[in-house]
C-alpha cells in the first residue's frame, strides 16, 4: 500500500512538473526511478513509455482545450514515432544498462545545454488574438 502511494506520489508530482517546464514526462520520470526507486535503465525506461499514453492523452486535451497545437502535425508526429518505438525499444533492450544509462545521461546533458545556449522567445497565449 505505502510503494502504491509513492507511485501515486510520483506520478503527481512528474506530471506536474512536466507539463509545467513543457518536458516529457518520461525524461524525469527515468531519471527518478533509476536515481531513487532502483529500476534498471532498461525497466524504468519501459516503465515511463507505458505512464507515457495517458499522460499524453490528457495533455492532449488539456492544451487543445484552450486551441493550442495542431492536431494534424501530432498524428504525423505520433504515427512516426509510434513505428520508430518499437526499433528503439529493442535497441534498447540490446544494450547493456549501464551503456543505456549513460547514452541517457549524455542526451540529457546536451538537451540542457542547448537548452541553456538558445533560449527561445516566451510565448503567451493569453496576448494571442483570437
């Protein structure tokens, strides 16, 4: 009962926080369960594809609601990614976790930094004529 709501727990608070910073969700939450919960690379990666389809889907909706994003670049985006996944998920169970565990390491790393490099311009969609 009490892992139960640790997960919960979880689950809350990387989701507030993805959608807040505009990150996947999955970025924190493998870093998290490889860092805090002892999952291996390969399980905590597998673990935040599978948080990966409702939190998405209530995005999703929650974004469109207020008339953001565009629906039709999403599903081109989605069907690719959704074909290029099942490649990915079998390299990934192909190398070795510490391997992963650092590729991961080093993708964040660089995102950060350009991140940090090219910041981009802060939209409001409040200030947006309808």
């Amino acid at each position: 009962m009490i892992e139960t709501l640790g997960y919960v727990a979880l689950g809350v608070g990387v989701g507030a926080v993805s959608s807040f910073l505009g990150i996947g969700g999955g970025t924190i939450l493998v870093a998290v369960l490889v860092a805090v919960s002892g999952f291996g690379q390969q399980e905590a990666q597998a673990t935040a594809l599978a948080f990966m389809v409702p939190t998405a889907a209530i995005g999703v909706i929650s974004t469109r609601w207020h008339g953001l994003g565009n629906l039709r670049q999403s599903a081109v985006l989605g069907v690719s990614g959704a074909i290029a996944a099942v490649g990915g998920a079998l390299l990934a169970l192909a190398i070795p976790s510490d391997t992963l565990r650092a590729l991961f390491a080093i993708f964040i790393g660089v995102v950060g930094l350009a991140m940090l490099l090219h910041p981009t311009p802060r939209e409001d969609p409040a200030e947006e004529e309808p």
